[in-house]
C-alpha cells in the first residue's frame, strides 16, 4: 500500500522506521539541489502534464496531472513479493531468498547498485539543455517525464543504499549526487554517460539503444536472490518501457518526415533532402552506428569472470531466467567469435557462465531488430529499397575482445589506417552534427512541430497531439 500523504511517497512502511526516514529525509533537499541545479534548465516553473507514480497497483503506477518538476512526488516502490520464488539460478539454487545481504556478497551488491544509479542522474545532467530545442511541445513534455522518471529510479537506488548498506550506502548516496556528467574531475562511472546531448536525434537514439540496455541490466537484476533489489527492478521496468518508446517512435518519426521530403523533392539524394531541412537516410544509419556500438560495450567484456561469479552467487541472472532450461550452467559453453592474432576470426568455446554478458547482449541485439523492422517497413511502403540495419557487433567496439580492433560495419578487420580513412562512411562526421544540430530550433506552439520530424499518431493518455502538454512555454 503506498503511503503518498508522507514527505516521500513509499510502500516500503519508512514510517515505521525512523532512523531511515530521516536519513532519506534529509537527503531530499539535496536531491532537490541537485535537480534545480543540473536538471532541465529554465523550465522548473512551467505546468507539465505528467504520469506520477503514487503505488503499484494499475490504478496507482500511472496517474496524470499537470505538475510542476520540483514539486513532482518522487516516490519508493518496489513490485510486490512473490512468496513462491526462490532463489532461481547458479549454485544457491531452489534456496530462500535473501531480504537482507549475506555478509560476503556485501560490497559486490553495492558496487552494482552504485553503477545502475550512478547511470540515473547522469541521463538528466546529459540532456538538461534539450528542452531549449524540442521539436513539439508532445516531445518537450515526453522529455520532462523520462528525466523525472530517472530521478525517481535514482531514488530506488538510494533507498537500497540507505537501507542496507549502512554507513558505506549513506556515503555512496552522496556520491551519487557529487559526480557530475562530463565531469573532467568528477565524472560519472560509465563513459556512455559522460558525452553531452545536444540534439534531438541522438537523443531519440539514446532512449531507443542505451535505455535498451538499461532494461536488459534491470531484467538482470531483477532476478536477483536479493529479493529487495529484485523487487525494484522489476517496478523500474514499467516505467523504462515508455522510455524506449519515446526513441522507437522518436526515430520512426524522423525516418517517416524524411521518406515525406523524398516524395515532395522526387529525390532520395541526401544533399537536397539536407537543403529541404529533413535529415537523409544515410545519416540516420551512421547514427544508428554509432549509438548501437556504443550501447553494446555497456554490457561489459563478453568473456568475463565478474559475470560468471554474480551468476553462480544468486547475484545477477540471465533477462527472463525462467525461460532457460539450465539455471545452474556448470558444463555448457557458447560459441564466441574473437579476433586472431593472424588478423581474422577465431571462434572460442567459452564456459556458460563466463559468457553471461554475452548472453544478454545477443537478447539485446535481437531486441533492437524489432525497432529496425517497424522503421523499414515504413521505408518499403514508400517503396524504397534501402533498408537500415544495425552494424555488425564487433564494429566500433572499445570493451570485449573486440575492443580496439578495428573493423568495417560488416565486421571485417581492416588497418586502423583504413578506419581512420573511412570512417565518415560509417559514423556522425562532424559535418553530420553540425548539420543535424542546425535543425535544432524550439517550437514552442501547441500543434505545431519542427519541419525535420513527423507527429506522432497519437498524443498522451487520449489527448491529441495538439494538446498544450506544457503550460506556460
């Protein structure tokens, strides 16, 4: 049952202890420092029609109302216990599960739990200037909502750290606040994380490729043994789908506006589509490169013995673990293609457990051709023969096995001279970025929308798309 009448909304009974409310209490306001400081600049005093969540029964998860983002309830809920599982993978299984951390697991749970709320704040900080050049006041408020849904997860984290950590989790709470993105002395703990936003089609990439492979961790951890941080998860997931949505239907926009000014010009050249201020095709596709690879490395190294040690702990699963057959994994082993050292390919029989990353990035990828299919059947039925595609794997990697070893999109070896060459064949140029960013003006009418974007089919919660979803603009 929540309880949204306290200072934070919860159904994790806070009332009843006193010293954790207090402790998070007093966290609040420099939460709140932090937002008005490095969140979404010079809108905190607009009206947003926002989803909040005040429980996690379907009638309370998503409730809609026009709210300003520093008085936004920012609540703690974590999904309800289930009391038939147990734990359900490596070598604890069928066991209990844990409600509180066993002593020896201690500082690799929360080493886990800093890294995914580490990544919450970041994303705000990372896209704080984007509201100046929202293409529609839908996507403006869209924006709002997936920036104060990650300030929600933040605090999902942040309950964890304080309830179970101690002292150590109070410390690491603080920190969490005390990094900053791009940060040169101070940065955030995922390179990802680091680099600016600046424009609206990577960040429709991002929400669509690196708020992907935040589901994937989520669904991972969700299967934790420690049933607290599992329980977390999975609520964090209703509210991560709309953030892929928001890239999915973000980019299938931008791809449908482009396919309109091909048919207006009679043209699929990308220099003329540039003039009639649409973005082409073939810079869409480098961008897709770009973040696809990018997201990729977020999973860590595909040969790893940390994720061989969090699966056979009870720590960290497999996404969907109870659709696997094998939950132990003590004698199978995938098939891993890594680089030789004659310059070609070698494939590697690599124990099950140790491939664990690699696991949930093949899930992943397979997630992400969904999207594509939707985008090129768009491009069929304008009747169109190029299609986009995700690179190969082992492009523009810098974790893994192929990390630093330079190949093509298709994933054949080259030089590092002939990358360095080519490169603008495959990746943004700085021509790109220049020009996609030149499009980046604000609309700030109700209605209305940028000319390089189409509108969505349909708007928020049964209002149209014309709807003033942001008052006050």
């Amino acid at each position: 049952m929540a309880m949204s009448g306290e200072r934070i909304p919860n159904n994790v009974e806070l009332g009843s202890d006193r010293v954790l409310q207090r402790a998070l209490e007093q966290w609040q306001p420099r939460f709140l420092d932090w937002w008005t400081g490095l969140g979404p600049t010079d809108f905190q005093d607009r009206d947003v029609y926002l989803r909040t969540a005040i429980s996690v029964d379907t009638k309370g998860w998503a409730t809609f109302d026009y709210v300003k983002m520093p008085d936004y309830r920012w609540g703690i809920f974590l999904a309800l216990p289930d009391a038939e599982r147990t734990i359900g993978f490596g070598d604890e299984l069928g066991k209990p599960l844990w409600q509180q951390i066993p002593g020896e697991h201690r500082s690799t749970l929360r080493r886990l739990i800093v890294t995914q709320g580490d990544t919450e704040p970041a994303s705000v900080e990372q896209q704080r200037l984007l509201g100046h050049t929202a293409p529609s006041l839908y996507d403006l408020r869209n924006l709002f909502q997936v920036n104060v849904e990650e300030g929600r997860h933040l605090w999902a984290m942040v309950y964890l750290l304080h309830a179970f950590f101690g002292r150590d989790g109070r410390e690491e709470a603080e920190e969490l606040l005390g990094r900053h993105s791009g940060d040169p002395d101070n940065p955030r703990i995922l390179g990802t994380f680091n680099e600016p936003i600046d424009e609206w089609l990577s960040y429709f990439m991002f929400t669509f490729f690196t708020d992907r492979d935040g589901k994937f961790q989520l669904k991972s951890l969700a299967e934790s043994s420690f049933d607290p941080l599992a329980r977390t998860c999975r609520f964090m997931l209703t509210e991560e789908a709309y953030h892929m949505f928001v890239g999915d239907t973000g980019i299938g926009r931008v791809v449908k506006r482009t396919l309109e000014v091909m048919a207006e010009l009679g043209s699929d050249d990308p220099d003329r589509i540039r003039a009639a201020g649409a973005i082409d095709l073939p810079t869409i596709q480098r961008y897709i490169n770009f973040w696809f690879a990018s997201s990729l490395d977020l999973f860590g190294s595909d040969i790893s013995s940390n994720a061989a040690a969090y699966f056979a702990n009870g720590i960290k699963g497999r996404p969907d673990e109870p659709r696997f057959a094998d939950h132990s994994e003590t004698e199978s082993r995938l098939s891993i293609d890594v680089p030789d050292e004659a310059g070609g390919v070698r494939t590697d029989a690599v124990p099950m457990r140790n491939a664990m990353n690699e696991v949930m990035r093949i899930a992943y990828v397979e997630d992400c051709e969904r999207g594509l299919v939707r985008w090129n059947r768009l491009i069929e039925r304008a009747g169109y023969a190029v299609r986009l595609r995700l690179p190969s794997v082992r492009f523009h990697r810098t974790i893994g096995s192929w990390g630093g070893t330079p190949t093509d999109a298709e994933g054949n070896r080259i030089d590092a001279a002939t990358f360095a060459r080519r490169q603008d064949e495959w990746l943004p140029s700085p021509a790109d970025r220049a020009f996609v960013k030149s499009l980046m003006r604000p609309v700030t009418e109700a209605g209305k929308i940028a000319g390089w974007i189409a509108p969505p089919d349909r708007g928020i919660k049964g209002l149209p798309f014309a709807h003033d979803y942001v008052r006050g603009n």
